[in-house]
C-alpha cells in the first residue's frame, strides 16, 4: 500500500511538474493566420464582418491601407474590460483582422490577443478573446517570428540595447481635462490631410480613449513603411493601424522603434535602416494632426 501511494504522489508531482514546465515554455507569436484560400478580398470582406458580428464582436473601424488590403477592427467586452484593468491597457481594446491578396490567395490574419495581453502588458486575460476569434475565423498556424517570446520576454520586450520598452510611452500634447482633449484629437483628426481617424474605443469606466489611425503622408505613411518591412510569404497587415491614447488630458503613442519592432521583432537592423526616419515622421505627423 504504502509503494502504491509513493507512486501515485511521484505519478502527481510528475504531472504537474509537467503542466508547469509547459505552461512556462508557452511561446506567442504576433498573429495568427486564420484562412488562405484562392478569392479575392473584395468578395472575401463581407463574409468575414458578418462572422465577426455574429460571434459578438463589435466592429469599430475598417480600411484600406493600400491595394490588396483591408483591415478590419474589432472589440468586445472581454477586451475592453482587460483594458480598463491595465495601465495603458487602451492599446490592447481593439484587435485588427487582416484580409490580403497574394497573387490569387487571399490570407486572412489577426493580431493574436495573447501576444497582446503581454507585450501590453494588459493584466486581464485574453484567452477567451483568442479562442472566440479562432472560433470564428479558423486557425491555421501563427507566425510573425521564427520562434515565439514566452510571457515573460514579451513583457520586456524591446528591439535591442538602447531601444524603448512599452512603457517608453511618447506624450504628445496634454489638454485641459478629458473631454476637451477628446475633442481636440477628434477635430484634428477630421481636418488632417495627413492622418485619417479609422476608429476610437472608449474605455469603460475609465478615462481612456484608443484612436487608430492611418497615415497617410511622409516617411512614416502605412504603405511606405510595410513596403518595406512586409515581404514575407505570409504577410503582417494586421500590423496597422497604428495607435494614439488618450489617457485623462494627455495624448500619448507607443514609441515608433517599439511598436513597429512589435510588429516584425525577426526584422534584421538592414531592413529597419530603410524605414529609420519613419519613427519621428509618425509622431510629428500624428502630433501635428491633433494640435
């Protein structure tokens, strides 16, 4: 009896040693391929909304950035209540769905939420999100790197020696109270040439507003940085729009250098050279627009 029990206790500890072991070594990748199939993405576009909306998700924003593509936005409660529990967690209320055309394929990918959770270092969880997205969508294999980054790189994450964190946040303006500075990004925004408002999410419960926006003008323009950087087989379109928050009377964007390093971390220092003026050209043109 007593050799019986010993070998239940080790056959225990063995299991969740193991589970332990594995949950550590889980390993997130910035997007998930949902779907590729010969179409093209004008016929693809509405089958997809109507998939997202009848799963639940709110669809806030959409646009094409360039030919052969179109981006998508959407959130739900899930989302915008992990966001409202994080610092900074407006970032993450939003996921952005990706159709592209590849000669006569069209990928359809998203940003994966898990890789968000903690790149954002959001501190709800998010796997609800990401099991109702595959759900919905399909799931054929995430990508956007070689080998993924466990939790606890991605809350760390940065380029490389000497390049900003999530939390290297740049402040661009700083308004009054909430609400005046709401209004002072959305008329910016609706009279910029530069920089078109694709959505806006407010935060419940919270003075916390995300905006994504497109640009569309100078070195940092959508199509001239992922010409550049996006020229994988599988490509990383859900990687737009980029992101303005405000947060109580301030306006704040991820740095350039991270949050387009978030968005390709495999990319060699040859590739970042080609775009190195698109950081700044986002922040001046973002913060000209809303000024």
């Amino acid at each position: 009896m007593r050799n019986i029990f010993t070998s239940l206790t080790l056959l225990f500890l063995f299991s969740v040693l193991s589970v332990t072991a594995a949950h550590a070594a889980d390993r997130y990748f910035p997007y998930v391929l949902a779907a590729q199939e010969a179409a093209q993405v004008a016929d693809k576009v509405d089958g997809v909304k109507q998939a997202l909306t009848g799963s639940g998700f709110e669809i806030v924003g959409e646009y094409s950035p360039y030919a052969g593509a179109h981006i998508l936005v959407v959130t739900n409660a899930a989302l915008q209540k992990a966001a409202g529990a994080s610092d900074f967690g407006g970032y993450g209320a939003g996921v952005r769905v990706a159709l592209t055309q590849i000669n006569d394929q069209v990928q359809t990918a998203y940003a994966n939420p898990l890789y968000m959770q903690h790149i954002y270092r959001m501190k709800g969880e998010l796997s609800g999100v990401a099991a109702a997205l595959e759900k919905t969508l399909g799931k054929q294999q995430d990508f956007g790197m070689e080998k993924g980054m466990t939790a606890k790189k991605l809350g760390k994450y940065h380029y490389m020696m000497a390049m900003p964190y999530f939390d290297d946040q740049i402040e661009l303006v700083a308004g009054v109270d909430h609400q005046s500075t709401l209004g002072m990004v959305e008329r910016g925004l609706a009279a910029s040439k530069g920089v078109n408002k694709v959505y806006r999410i407010d935060i419940p419960g919270k003075e916390e507003s995300v905006f994504g926006v497109a640009i569309v003008e100078g070195k940092g323009a959508d199509q001239t940085v992922m010409a550049a950087t996006d020229t994988g087989e599988l490509r990383h379109t859900p990687h737009l729009p980029y992101e303005l928050l405000v947060s109580g009377d301030k306006v704040y964007i991820l740095h350039g250098k991270f949050r387009i390093a978030q968005s390709f971390p495999d990319l060699g220092m040859g590739t970042f050279m080609k775009i190195s003026g698109a950081p700044n050209a986002i922040e001046e043109t973002i913060k000209e627009a809303i000024q």
